[in-house]
C-alpha cells in the first residue's frame, strides 16, 4: 500500500499540468467544401475554355472524323492532355489549400471529391451544347445514362480526391495537430 501512495505523490504534478490540445479550425466542413467548390468551377470553366481558344482545330477534328491529318490530331491531343494536366494541377492545390485552412486530411479528399465531381459533370453538359467546338452531334438524353454517368462522375471524383489526399497529406505532415507537438 505504501508503494501505491509513494507512485501517486510522484506523479501528482504531472496531473495538474495537462498540455493543451491544438484546436482544429471551427469552420474547417464549410471552408474545405467551399475550396472544393471554387476549383471545381474552375475545371469546369477550364474545361470549356479550352476548345473555345482553339475552335479551328476543335471543328476540324469533329467534321473530319477518322479521316483528321497527323497536325489537327495531335494538336486535339495535345490540348486534351493540356487541360487534364491543369485539372491535375488544381487537384493538388485543392489539397494544398485546404491542408493550410482545415487541417484535417479526410476534408482534403472530400474538396477533390468535389472538384473530380464537378469536372465530369462539365463533360457531360458539354455534350449537350450544340454548337460546342469539337462536339459532332448531341446525344439524346436516356434515363438509362444516368447511372453510368453517376458512376464514371464518383470515379473521376475519387481521382481528383485522392490527388488532394495526397497534396494535404503533404502539408500537413508537420502540423501539430499531427505531430502532437505544440512547440
């Protein structure tokens, strides 16, 4: 009973002194949400501008079809790979962004989530537009496109969620609220 006591008063001063927890920012949901949003539009916007700078080529890939010289292909190539590259790049500073602002990684993936979500569905509203540059003609809509397109839009959203994982995994990888340093 004696060691029992002896143990307790040793270490009664480290029970009053408790470390102070890092506090994670209040609107840390609204913020991550509202980065994934911006950027999201941002592809979308992206996404449709890219074809509207260069409708010349764009036009001459839709009419000429399988028949498209070796230049007007791999221009389209080209700038399709361009604008992927760019959506790639916003994905990262997506996570970037709210690695700084939130902290907490899982809303890293969420925000991409939503910007991965938002660019597939610009692809899709893309191939309504009529007289879209590059688009030879309009697909009618059949409710039986639904649940692919739901499908491919939550894939091309954890694409774009897990580049933003991994973009704030990287920010914060030294931040207390992980490190459990309050230094």
């Amino acid at each position: 009973m004696n060691n029992q006591e002896d143990y307790n008063s040793a270490y009664a001063e480290d029970d009053d002194m408790s470390f102070p927890a890092f506090e994670l920012p209040h609107n840390r949901v609204s913020v991550a949400l509202l980065i994934g949003l911006v950027a999201g539009l941002i592809t979308a916007l992206i996404h449709f501008l890219i074809p509207f700078l260069n409708v010349q080529a764009f036009q001459t890939a839709a009419t000429q079809g399988a028949k498209m010289s070796y230049n007007t292909a791999l221009t389209v190539t080209g700038l399709n790979c361009l604008g992927i590259f760019l959506i790639i790049v916003i994905c990262a500073f997506t996570g970037y962004f709210v690695g700084k602002f939130a902290v907490q990684r899982r809303l890293g993936f969420f925000a991409g989530l939503l910007v991965g979500g938002i660019y597939y569905l610009s692809t899709i509203i893309e191939g309504y537009i009529p007289v879209y540059p590059g688009s030879s003609a309009t697909p009618s809509f059949m409710l039986s496109y639904i649940l692919p397109g739901l499908l491919i839009t939550l894939i091309f959203g954890c694409l774009g969620g897990l580049i933003s994982l991994l973009a704030t995994w990287m920010t914060t990888r030294h931040h207390p609220y992980y490190t459990g340093d309050l230094n």
